[in-house]
C-alpha cells in the first residue's frame, strides 16, 4: 500500500546522517531538533503554534483536555472513520454524537451535524477522510452560531488546501480552534516510529496543551495542569524535517497517480472513483488541490467487493478495506439512540469501499497492473 523503502532510497543521504548527530548529541527528548521542526512546520502550515506529541491519538486527546470539556459533554463525529478520533472522546468521559457522511467524498455531512446538535453539545470534530478537507466554511458557522468548539482530524490531509468561497486558501487543521495530526510512518508527511502534532492558533490554547503533552509542566516539578507523558522524539523530528520541505512534491504525486487511476477507469459503470468536491467552485473537479490521497478509494457497483480484494491478493497486490464496520455498530461504542436510518450512507459506504496503492514511489507500469487486473475481474 505503500513504499517506504522506495522514499527513503531517496533521501537517506540527508536523513541518516541527521540521525546520528541526534545519536551522538544524545538530546533525545524534547532537543533542538524537535524545536527546528516544529518552527519549520508552523512556517509550511501559517500557524502560529505547533506543539509535537507522541502520536496522533494523543494529539486528538491533548486538544480536547486543552479545551477543558468536561464529562458528558457531547461531541459531534463522523460515523466513517478510525476508531482513534471517537476513542479518545469515551477516554476522556466526553459522550460521542457519531453521524452519517457524505457519498461523494466521505466526509462529515453538514445536515446531519445540524440535526445532532443538543444542549449538551460542546464540540464537533470533522476528519478530513482519505486526504480531503470537509467543509469546514458551513462548519465553522454552525460552530459560531451554536459556541462550539471545532477540533479538526487532520490525520490524513496534512498539506492538503481548503479554499473558501473567497478564493482564500489555508491548510487543513488550521482553521477549527484546534488541529491535530499523526506523523504515523504511512501518513503523507511519517516518521519513522510514531508521532504526532496540535495546531492553533489561539495563544492561550497553546500555553495549555503546552504544559498538558508534559506533565503538566512548565517549569521542572511545578504540576499546574492534569498532564499527560506525550513528546516527540528527536529521530523523529529529524525525519519528519526531512521530508517537510518534499511534503508538498510527495503529495503532487500522489495526486498524479490518482489521476492516472480515474483516467484507467473512465467509463466502466461499475467502479465510482474518488471525488474531489471544492465548495469555491460548487461543483466536483480534477484540479483543486483540496486532495492529498492518502487514500485513494474506490466504490464498486454489482461486484463483489471481497471477491474483488481476494483477487487483488492472489495476484500480489495489496489493498484495504477502510473501513468495514461503522463506528455507531462497534461492540465499543454502541449506543440505544442511535438510528439505522440516520447512517444510510456510511452502511452503504463499507459494503462498497476499497482502497488501492497510493505512495510517491508509484509508476506508470504498476498503476497499469493493478488497473488491468481490476478490470479483468469486473469483465469476467
């Protein structure tokens, strides 16, 4: 699904001797390089505070403890996604509000947040699926016009733009009160353990998550916060500063390769490939930028979807199922008020879905592999 070892080929002349210098300084934790990466990250993303932690559920996690919700607050998600973005909402005794999402690019679907919204409601956390921005312009006004707070999980879109109906653009995570990333080695921008960030750009904010991902520190031994052990480490950051300055070639290639995928798959009935949906221009396009696939995701009519995976298999390539159980019918987060009606979509959706290679390393004969051995099994 993807090819590390190809990337790293190409940057290890740069890369290994970083990790050394770590190796030999010995700053591990919290040392220089984490600070260069940091500052080189908020410059790429024109926020005005990055803080690393140790991964990108611990980043979720840190963003709502920094924003003081309490127990029972209620925290409106997207149904389809990783268990991680509604995990971190039961760990912290906040009652996720999980809703349907739309069928054209996968993400939140913007009535349904409306419609969720109670007394109770403190928060909404879109996840920006698959490599997309949601809408976060009509999100932002719901938030605006209920006080909520926004969180974006920005997991799978980092670089990735979102225009306003202005023609303004800004990069995804950093438009809510709070984003939060992971740096998880197969992300667009990974390193090469875990990792992860929060965005703001809110000064008080930051202070607080600041001493949250550190025991509650500010200064050694002086708790002023309930904190958490979550630091990026120094490899990493040397890793993930590495590959920022490339960030935005890796994700021009992969919006290639997934031109080269539709362009294989232009007129067969049965294959629905991803769509890039811009509210600046109303319509679905090729060309926007909003998309960084970090998937690429297929939806299938009259095919056997498992039969379909199976084949791919057997013939050496690798896919995914993301994902197949909805998040309202885990065993974890089951919950009497939810309606079978009101997930129409995401109940369809992960009967349908499947995900094909998607890296900076795929080439013309591979795409044409996996396209013609895709088709052969629809034409058989």
């Amino acid at each position: 699904m993807v090819d590390l070892k190809g990337q790293y080929n190409d940057i290890k002349d740069i890369v290994n001797p970083s990790i050394q210098e770590v190796i030999e300084n010995t700053a591990f934790i919290n040392g220089p390089k984490v600070h260069e990466f940091q500052g080189n990250l908020e410059s790429y993303l024109h926020v005005k505070h990055v803080i690393p932690c140790a991964n990108g559920t611990d980043a979720l996690q840190i963003a709502m403890m920094g924003l003081g919700l309490k127990p029972g607050d209620e925290v409106i998600t997207a149904d389809f996604t990783f268990a991680a973005t509604v995990e971190v909402i039961a760990l912290l005794q906040l009652t996720p509000v999980l809703v349907d999402v739309n069928e054209d690019d996968f993400n939140i679907n913007i009535e349904a947040i409306k419609k969720a919204i109670t007394p109770k409601t403190k928060a909404i956390v879109p996840v920006h699926l698959f490599g997309q921005c949601a809408d976060m312009e009509s999100i932002m006004e719901i938030a605006k016009k209920h006080n909520l707070f926004v969180i974006e999980d920005n997991a799978q879109a980092i670089g990735a733009n979102y225009t306003y109906t202005n023609g303004t653009k800004v990069k995804a995570g950093t438009i809510g009160n709070v984003g939060a990333t992971s740096f998880f080695p197969s992300k667009n921008l990974g390193c090469y353990g875990d990792g992860g960030a929060i965005f703001t750009n809110d000064d008080d904010l930051a202070h607080t998550i600041r001493g949250i991902v550190n025991h509650g520190m500010y200064e050694r031994y002086h708790h002023d916060v309930v904190g958490v052990n979550s630091r990026l480490d120094s490899i990493q950051a040397v890793v993930l500063d590495t590959k920022l300055p490339r960030l935005d070639d890796y994700n021009t290639a992969r919006q290639e390769a997934a031109r080269k995928y539709n362009k294989a798959f232009e007129g067969i009935d049965k294959i629905i490939t991803p769509k890039t949906v811009s509210r600046s221009c109303n319509d679905i396009c090729d060309t926007c930028d909003c998309h960084v696939f970090h998937q690429y995701t297929l939806r299938v009519k009259l095919i056997d979807r498992d039969g379909l995976v199976k084949h791919l298999n057997e013939n050496g390539i690798p896919c995914g199922v993301y994902y197949p159980i909805p998040l309202h019918k885990q065993k974890a987060y089951l919950d009497e008020r939810y309606n079978e009606s009101d997930f129409k979509v995401t109940n369809k959706l992960v009967k349908d879905v499947i995900s094909l290679p998607m890296h900076t390393e795929l080439d013309d004969e591979q795409i044409e592999f996996i396209t013609s051995t895709i088709i052969k099994f629809i034409n058989e």
